[in-house]
C-alpha cells in the first residue's frame, strides 16, 4: 500500500506541513514510522481523509507534455470494478473525479485507494457558467 510522507501530504491536501502535523497530534490523521524514522501517512487513510479535507489540488508530478491541459492530481478514493469494467474515483483536491475504464485498464495501473493518480481530462466540449445577478 503507498505511503506518504507529512510534506506530500500536506501538498496533496492543499495544506501545509505544518496543518497536517497538527491533524497527526491530534489524532484526526493517523500516522506510522517508515524504516527510517520518519512519519508517514497510510495512502488508503489519506484518501479517506481528503474527501473531507482538500482544499486545492497538487502539483502534477507525471514530468509528463501533453496537449490536454486539464489535469488533476489528486488520490484513488474508490474502485468498483466487475468483469469488464470498472469506476475509478479520485480526491484532486477540492474535486471529485470519476472515471470509467476497463477492469484491465485498472489491474494494469494498480488502482486501488490511496494510489497517487492524475486524471488527465480533454474534451471537445466545454460549458462556461456564470452565477446570476453578478454585474457584466
């Protein structure tokens, strides 16, 4: 299962070090020590935890150029997979993300709660609102 150490943790959320510290004293976080020492965070415990907590989303660590500008780093928080294919949600910060694809498509990627994902979104298609009553 991913672990995370206290600053990916706090990048993921949105927070900073220091916040996710105090969640950890204080018990609404649990955490562990790896090998080294040093705290780190159950990938499956933070996904949980950012469903309620995000507040922006992550820095995209793929390296990765792509003509699809819409990407959302964020945490796998939930699979549901049957034969053929499956749902894949995901906590990119303050935004749920919700994939189809093939259950294949998932054992291939090893999605499962906790793992570090970025959805990467390109559509032809895209809807702008505004709020009613705001001046123009």
């Amino acid at each position: 299962m991913s672990q995370f150490l206290i600053r990916e943790a706090a990048e993921l959320l949105g927070v900073s070090d220091d916040t996710v510290r105090r969640w950890v004293d204080s018990g609404a976080l649990p955490a562990a020590r790896n090998d080294g020492g040093r705290k780190v965070i159950d990938g499956a415990e933070l996904a949980a935890f950012s469903r309620e907590h995000a507040a922006r989303a992550a820095r995209d660590p793929s390296g990765v150029g792509r003509s699809a500008r819409n990407r959302f780093v964020g945490l796998v928080t939930r699979v549901i997979a049957d034969g053929v294919m499956a749902q894949v949600e995901m906590q990119c910060g303050p935004h749920t993300v919700v994939s189809l694809m093939s259950s294949e498509a998932v054992r291939d990627l090893e999605l499962e709660p906790g793992r570090l994902a970025v959805a990467v979104i390109k559509a032809t298609t895209v809807i702008v609102e505004t709020p009613g009553g705001l001046p123009s």
